[in-house]
C-alpha cells in the first residue's frame, strides 16, 4: 500500500467522527493561538518601550539611587538583583545641575498616585513630577496647551498636563486646556494635554498626569526623587558627564549609585523583557503538551475501536508499515490542522488587541509553533500507531 492510499484512509478515519477529531484538535489549537498571541504581545511591548528609550536620543543617562548590576558586559544582563539605596532630593538634582559642565538638563523625576475628578467624571492615573527641563528629555508630543515653566515649578503651582487617555475620559468632547480638575482633592488646572503615546518604562504615558514635582511633593508629602535623567550637550562626551556625575554625587551616596546610558539601559531592559516573552512562550508551550496527550487518547481508543478492521487489512495482506503509517498520518493531521487554526486565531488575536496593547506577530514564533504541533502529532502518534500495528491478526479478528 503507498503513502496515498495510506494518507486516503487516514483523512476517511478522522472525518468518520468530526466532532471527536475537532474536540482532540482543541487542545492544540489553544495551545498554538496561546504562544502565538502571547509572544506577540511581548515582542510589541518590547518594541514599544525600546523605540520609547531610543526616541529619548543616544545623549541621555539614566542615575538612580543604589546598584544595579549590569553583568560588566556590553549585553547589559543583570548580573544579581539591584540593591536599594538612600533616595535622591531635590538638592542633589540641583548639585548636579550646578556642577556637571557638559548637561544641558539635569531632570529630577517622582511619580505618584492620584484621583483626577471632574464633576461626576473621575479615575486613576499616575502623577509625574519634573523640572521645566522635563520637556528636553520626553518624548511627549503636545496635543494642545504648554509645559509647566520654571516660575510655576520655584512657586510649586497647582497645574498640570494631561495623558491622551485621561484627556478622552474627562474631556471628551471639548478642549481641557484652561479648565479645572481636581487631582486628590485639590483644585488643579489644565495648561495642556499630550497625543497618545502607549507603554514606557513607567507604565501607560497616556494615563498619566504632569505636574511640577515641587508640586507633585507638596501633594503627596513625599520628598523622594526616584531617579535623576542627565541630557549630555553632545553624545561624544557621554562618558565624561557619566564620570563627573558620579564623581559629584560620590560624598554623599558613598559610591551607592548607578549611572547608566541609554545602551545600558536598553540592554537590561531587552533581557528581562526577552526572558518575559521566553517565559510566556514556555507557558503556553505547556497546553500544547496537554493537547498532545489528548491526541494520544484519541488514537489509543481509536485503535480499540478498530481492531477487527486492523486485524482484517492485516489477514489480507497489509504489512506492519502500513498500519503503522496509517495512524501516524491520522495523528498528524489533527495536530497539523489544529496548528494552522491556532496560528490564524492567534494572529488574528494579535491584530485585534492592537488597539489596546503593541503586538508583533514575528515569524519565529509562527514557526516555532506550527513545527512544535507537527512534533506533538508525531511523537504522541507513534505509541498508538505502534501499538496498532502490533496486533495479531486472528487475535484481532476475534476481538468484539
């Protein structure tokens, strides 16, 4: 018997019980649409942050208080987990900006919770703080209105400028700038407003508020700065400014903090997000071996249930091959039409979230999944169709 006819009785067995087959391929299809979707969401958030870093300029350092072990490579792997160290002030912002001589913006930046409200309108939003400087060193396009300047943030000013997001729910039909919300209580107004932006390293931009971080401080009694953004004149003396800042700040942290660029950044960033991405993959991954599983079952009752015919091709001539082939191709069938309907559910998945979080559906991974469900149907078919093929021909035909 050759493949063809093999491959005819094999397609006349599975759609003999369509709605067993469909139910065995259910397993593999969620499987498949799972690594599918979720290594797409991964892959776009890492896009989406990355190009966020990268837009900020290849002039731009990052300090923050205590270490953070990049692994002394060019990767930027973490080489052990970040130590906490003493928070930064105000006072130590405006030590670096009196001292560093080659920044053109020394930017301190807090971050809190509040409660926007206007009138029965209200929701929760991340409060950013920054110095007038801020603008040099974000990425943030105005939709409308300006950025705080330096008299309102020496006066601690109750304004502030708003995300996309918060704009469309508490001002959806006309222009926020120049009217009054109140954030946590207190009575703030809108200078301005910012187009959409999506995910960064502090979370969704376009919920969040931007307000002076004298006034932010005021606000939430919390003098801490989380982190100090450095913006070198020129990107060719990077170097030079990372050294003084650190040589700056030495006396007081005791050498308890770190000083990185953007590449150093982008690098620890691009490892932990591809070890998230792997991780979710891997996750995934384990509903495909659950799917398997149930292909094997299928087959295995498959073969009880057709013993007597095994064992009359048997009596007439088919050999050990043929019955072997014939269950294996049954079990590839399922596992590779489940693959397919997996891997068009999971990028049509992708495409329709896209709206609300980045997805990048990547070859790779459309790859590496419909391979691995041609796998399973392999290594879980073979067992059953052993087994089959096995059987002795008048035992088989005796069996009821």
């Amino acid at each position: 018997m050759n493949f063809a006819e093999s491959f005819r009785i094999a397609v006349r067995a599975v759609f003999a019980n369509k709605v067993r087959s469909a139910l065995t391929m259910l397993g593999v299809i969620i499987g498949v649409a799972a690594v599918i979707l979720l290594v797409a969401i991964g892959t776009g958030v890492q896009g989406e942050i990355t190009g966020t870093i990268e837009g900020l300029g290849s002039n731009l350092l990052f300090v923050f208080p205590g270490q953070i072990n990049t692994g002394g490579g060019g990767g930027g792997g973490f080489g052990g987990p970040p130590s906490a160290g003493k928070p930064f002030s105000l006072a130590d912002a405006k030590l670096l900006q009196a001292r560093l001589n080659g920044a053109s913006a020394v930017v301190p930046v807090a971050s809190g919770a509040g409660v926007l409200r206007l009138g029965n309108k209200s929701g929760r939003s991340t409060l950013m703080g920054a110095t007038d400087q801020g603008a040099q060193v974000f990425s943030a396009t105005l939709g409308g209105g300006r950025h705080y300047n330096r008299s309102e943030v020496d006066a601690s000013a109750r304004v502030l400028a708003i995300g996309y997001t918060i704009k469309a729910s508490l001002f959806p039909n006309s222009d926020p700038v120049g009217q009054y919300i109140t954030v946590n209580g207190q009575r703030f107004k809108v200078i301005g407003w910012y187009e959409k932006q999506g995910g960064s390293l502090s979370g969704d931009q376009d919920n969040q508020a931007y307000l002076p971080i004298t006034t932010l401080q005021t606000l939430t009694g919390n003098n801490d700065v989380r982190i100090i953004m450095i913006k070198a004149a020129d990107a060719t003396n990077i170097d030079l400014v990372r050294a003084q800042a650190k040589r700056i700040l030495e006396p007081k942290f005791a050498d308890n903090i770190t000083v990185m660029s953007q590449d150093q950044t982008l690098g620890i960033l691009s490892t932990v997000l591809d070890t998230l991405t792997y991780m979710l993959a891997g996750i995934a991954g384990i509903s495909l071996l659950v799917g398997g599983i149930g292909i094997m079952n299928i087959m295995l009752v498959s073969v009880s249930e057709r013993t007597r015919e095994i064992g009359i091709r048997k009596a007439v001539g088919a050999r050990t091959y043929d019955i072997l082939s014939q269950f294996v191709i049954e079990a590839m069938m399922l596992s590779l039409t489940g693959g397919i309907i997996g891997i068009l559910i999971g990028a049509g998945g992708a495409w329709a979230i896209q709206s609300v979080v980045p997805t990048t559906v990547t070859p790779w991974a459309v790859a590496i999944a419909f391979f691995f469900s041609a796998g399973v149907g392999v290594f879980f078919g073979v067992y059953p169709a052993w087994k089959a093929s096995q059987l002795d021909p008048i035992v088989a035909l005796r069996y009821e």
